[in-house]
C-alpha cells in the first residue's frame, strides 16, 4: 500500500500537468454550437454568394514592393488593403453602388451591386488625375458621403504614402463614370506633377459632426508613422511598433472640421485640420478601427479607436461647434478581472469595432475584434455590454471618465473567431435582434508562420521598432490563412452561435471589410465582403421567412430642386414596439476597419403588422437639435429633417 502511494506522490506533478493541459485545451478550443443549435439558428437565414464586377485590364500581383528595411515581412506589409463600402452613388434611392478597394490592382473600383439592376453601369477604377501620385502609393479604403452638401454622394479615398483624395461628384453627371468625379485635395498644397507631400499610411477613419455645428467632419487615423512605407528605392525611414501592448510611435491622428463649400459646376469643400484634439499617447496609437456614435443622448458622438498595438481608447465628446474637446474614458484595475477584458486599459490586437444593440435593451454595446487564434495568439474579442440603466445613467458616468460597459465575450460565446478584422452589426432576419458579422485571417500561404510569430510575441519591447527583428513572412508564407467568415446569430438565452458554416459562409480566404446594405429595396439586409488576395463577393440576402422591417432614409432639408438629399449622419432613431421594447438605429457615417455600411437605418421589427412608435432626434444644419415621435407603418420611408421631419 505504501508503494502505491509513493507512487502516486511521485507521479502528482504529471498529473497535474495533465489537468492542466486539458482544460487550457477547453479553454483554447472556440465554443461549439450544437448541431441542432445551429439548424436552428440557421433555418432564419439565407444568402447567395454572387460574384461583384470589377474592370480588367489592370496588372496583378500579391505583393507589393515595400521598402527595404521591410523587404523581410513583405507578406505582412502588404497584408492590409482589402476594403470595401455600400451605399446609394448614383442617386437612385437604393444602396446598390460599391466602392471596392482592391490592392491586386492597387485601384479603387465603383461598381453596382450584382443584382437586377446591375446593369446601369459598367465597373471603372477612380481616376485621381490630374492630382499628383506616385508609383509608392496605395489606396487603403473608401469611404461615401456628401461632403459639400450638395445632395450627391462623393467619394473620400485614403491611402498608404500620400494625404487622401476627395472625390466630388460632378453635378451634371448623368451615369456613373470616371468622368462623374472631380478629385479634391483634403490637405491642400500637395501641386507639382509628381507627389511628393506628407507620406500618411491611413487604415482607419470615421465621418460624424464632432463638434455639433450642423455639418460632418472627418477623422483620419495613420497606422505606421509618416513614411516611405511602401517605396522599395530606399532603405530607412520606417519602423514597426515599439511595443506589443503598449506602443505610441505610431502615426499621428487628425480631424478635419467641415469649414465650408460650394456646389455648381466647380464643386469644392473646406475643412480645417486639427492636430491637438487628442492626447498624444492617444494620437499615435497603430489604429486599424474607428468608429463614433452619440452613446449617451447629447447630439454629440462618442469615438472608439481600436489599437492593434496598445490599450483601445473610448473617448467621451464634450465638443462645442468649432471646438473639438474629447476626454478618456477607462475602467480602474480591478481584482476580479483580467486588464486585457476592461474599457481603456486592454492589451489586445484592436482590429476592428462596431455599435449595438445586442442585449435589446435599447442602448448601444460595443463589438471589438482582437485576434483569437487558437493555438496561435488566443487573446478574446470584446463584447462590451453596456450597464448603465438608462441614457441619462450613460451621459453620467462617461463625464466622469467611468466606462458602463462589461466585456461577456466570454459567456456569450463570441470571445474567440480568429484573426479577427472588421465587424458589422444588423437585423438579417428582420426579428428585432442583431447579428454579427466578422471578417477573419492574416496570410494566406502554404508555410506555417505562427512559431516564428508566437516567439515575436513574447520578445523584449526593446527590439520591436527594429524591422529586423521580425521573423520573415514573405509570400508562401502563412498566418492564419485559412479562416473563415464569422456570422454569429442569438439564441433564446441570448448567447450566440457562429453559424457561418450552416450558411456556407466560411471560405477560407483571409477577409477585411464587410459593408452592409440593402441592395434592392426588399427590406431585408445584403452584405459584401472584401477579401486579401481574392476577388470581393457579394451576399444576397435571400431568407424566406423573415420579419417587419423599417428602413427610414434620413436627409437634410435640402434647397429647392436639389438631388437626390444629403444623409442626416448621426440622426437616432428608436423604435418602441407594442410590448415596450425599444430598438435603436442611426445614421451611420462611416466606420470600422476597412467596410462602410450604408446611410439608411434598418430595424428589424419582428411579427409586428402595424404602425410602430418612432422617435427621432436629429441636429439640423444650424446645429440645434430637434425630437420629433411619428406614428410609421414597416416598409421604407424617407424623410428630410429640418426644424421638423417631413415624409417625401
């Protein structure tokens, strides 16, 4: 007896070893949803892959040429790019245009959505002439919007190795062409015929009134410091992050707050750029997301920026028209949970991030991807509910710096997807709960990368910033290159259930940004996806049993004659259903990592059959804010915001 429990002493710490693996192998593993879970889930929903047209003509390649220093990790450089946005250009009431950011061609595409109507125009790639480029930019996103405010919807391109582009809707234009645009410097004084102004590396940017003067600005985030981030005649210049967790030598940040414009043959806009509005540490964070929305009531948006490097920032506007003013917001450490799960102070790999309603209790929660590879860098996405009791409860505790939001990643089965990317949330099914789409992946190859990474990981802050201390990831190489979209759809219980396979969602190619949109006017909500290294695919929301809907198309009192209306961005909107419950929507502006969804509000309103509460709250071009409650039956409205709404 006495050897057997000698024996048994001897081997304990292999024992314990044992258990110890296992449950970080349970704790590593992604939550499984059940088979019959998952039918479940599934049976509400139903999309068709259509395949989205793009011009040809343009050389193509995988990789691009960097510069020499990064030479090593041109894989990973040139990982980033993909983006693509959904929204109405040519001015016909429905969100069927596509402004697709390809980086195998390096050119920005307009293009209809692969639909009935796709033929009112054939696909063309923008053409920035005769504004000065060069052979060592690329274009990194697009995001639509009417910036001088005469009706038509333009087209902001933002690039690595230059300052970005407005494209201004030409108004005689009678089809969409290269010729509908006239390209527009956002910082002026960059002439000669070659460009050679501030070389900016952009990855994010988000358009809301800031300052709450009646008009929408613009905020600008650059990922690596200013440099010649993709010129392969030189060597220096550049560096990477000088910390895994927290870096502040990225690029800096800036505003841009509309000042003016004019509309007629020569359009133009005026903004002024403002460099101070954020902290510094705050400024040169490594953005890859930004997103803003008014979270507490005020008329004003809150912003989120999602760090890839360093700690997210949630930052509380305090603006007056004119005056940018915007104070952090973060959690305070806390015993019981982890600082990488906490509002301000987290350490994971910001990707991207969206606005909610995912609880349905009529505030808005936060969404952020992180990576969440398992075996690989299993940090967890955010799923931030928001505690407060009410709008009021919101307003309180963000002035005081406090966050009232708790991350439930965890128990709602959201924390991990992969190398997560950009996220959108939106009612597919139309029975008042949201879903959530994620883009995931690194880089696609056929050598596996993650030892060499992980090793990265956990080396000294003090060799990062040196490009030659990353291990190599060159083409072939791979990172995470075989994961799939995530599509997660809420349960009774109010978990969710990444259901992307049932859908047959789950390609394995690595994806970047999602824009969301209803397409045809059906009711129900489309999506497109841009893909790394891969043709961009479009998602025809065909479900068959689906709920009310109400989609409002918010605009601006306009002047007489003018067409087709300028989105009212940040106008709230909350619908009261019968039994009291409360859904949100806005006018989004644009935001996210790489994909824009569409200007019009879409809510989900389940079996309802008659008219519903709406309460809108909107500013009007003076500024002043304005509520107003309408009695509107589901189907799609439009409605132009002056001192009152007015149905057209």
């Amino acid at each position: 007896m006495k050897s057997v429990a000698g024996w048994l002493r001897k081997q304990l710490p292999g024992v314990v070893a044992l258990v110890l693996m296992a449950a970080m192998f349970v704790v590593a593993e992604k939550p499984a949803t059940s088979a019959a879970e998952t039918a479940n889930l599934a049976g509400k929903f139903g999309f068709t892959p259509v395949s989205i047209a793009m011009p040809s003509g343009f050389p193509q390649k995988e990789i691009r040429k960097v510069n020499k220093d990064y030479q090593h990790i041109d894989a990973w450089i040139s990982s980033v790019g993909a983006a693509i946005a959904m929204n109405d250009v040519d001015g016909d009431r429905l969100a069927n245009d596509l402004c697709v950011t390809d980086p195998r061609i390096d050119q920005v595409v307009v293009t209809p959505t692969p639909d009935a109507k796709a033929d009112r125009y054939a696909p063309f790639a923008l053409s920035p002439g005769p504004l000065p480029m060069n052979d060592r930019i690329a274009p990194m996103g697009c995001l639509p919007g009417d910036f001088n405010e005469d009706g038509r919807t333009d087209l902001l391109v933002y690039y690595w190795g230059r300052t970005p582009i407005v494209f201004l809707a030409e108004p005689d234009a009678t089809k969409l062409t290269p010729a509908a645009f006239t390209p527009t410097e956002l910082v002026p004084g960059n002439g000669g015929a070659e460009y050679n102004g501030p070389q900016w590396n952009t990855n994010a940017v988000a358009f809301d009134d800031f300052d709450g003067d009646g008009h929408g600005d613009i905020l600008i985030t650059n990922y690596f410091p200013h440099g010649p981030v993709l010129d392969d005649r030189v060597s220096g210049g550049v560096e990477m992050n000088d910390s895994m967790s927290a870096a502040y030598n990225g690029g800096e940040d800036y505003f841009f707050r509309w000042t003016g414009a004019t509309t007629g043959a020569s359009p133009s806009v005026s903004y002024q750029r403002i460099d101070d509005a954020l902290p510094v540490d705050v400024s040169k964070g490594w953005e890859l997301g930004a997103a803003a929305n008014d979270l507490d009531g005020d008329g004003l948006p809150e912003l989120y920026l999602a760090n890839d490097f360093g700690p997210d920032n949630l930052l509380y506007n305090q603006s007056t028209p004119g005056k940018l003013k915007f104070s952090l917001v973060k959690d305070v450490r806390s015993p019981v949970i982890p600082k990488s799960k906490q509002v301000g102070i987290d350490s994971f790999k910001g990707m991207g991030v969206d606005f909610g309603d995912l609880d349905g209790d009529g505030l808005y929660d936060m969404f952020v991807s992180n990576i969440t590879s398992s075996w690989g860098i299993e940090e967890s996405n955010f799923q931030f509910m928001n505690t407060a009791k009410d709008q009021a409860d919101v307003r309180a505790k963000l002035a005081e710096g406090t966050p009232p939001f708790a991350d439930t990643s965890g128990p709602s089965r959201t924390a991990w997807s992969g190398w997560g990317w950009d996220v959108k949330t939106g009612d597919f099914d139309n029975d008042g709960a949201v879903e959530i789409a994620q883009a995931t992946g690194f880089v696609k190859g056929q050598v596996n990368r993650w030892p060499q990474l992980q090793e990265l990981a956990t080396a000294n802050d003090g060799i990062l910033s040196n490009p030659g201390a990353w291990p190599n990831v060159n083409h072939g190489d791979d990172i995470a290159g075989s994961q799939r979209l995530a599509f997660y759809a809420r349960s009774a219980d109010g978990t969710y259930g990444d259901i992307s396979g049932a859908l047959k969602l789950d390609v394995p190619v690595p994806t970047r940004g999602i824009a969301t949109g209803d397409s045809d006017g059906d009711g129900k909500l489309d999506f497109a996806v841009a893909r790394q290294w891969d043709q961009p695919v479009f998602y025809q929301n065909v479900a068959k049993d689906t709920g009310a809907h109400l989609g409002l198309r918010l605009f601006h009192e306009a002047a007489t004659g003018q067409a087709p209306g300028t989105p009212a961005v940040g106008a709230q909107v909350t619908v009261t259903t019968p039994d009291g419950r409360k859904l949100v929507g806005r006018v989004d502006g644009g935001g996210g990592h790489s994909g824009k969804r569409s200007n019009e509000v879409h809510i989900g309103l389940g079996d309802l059959d008659g008219p519903v509460q709406v309460h809108l709250k909107w500013r009007d071009r003076s500024g002043q804010i304005h509520e107003q409650d309408l009695k509107l039956t589901p189907g799609w409205h439009t409605l132009q915001l002056g001192a009152q709404a007015k149905e057209k």
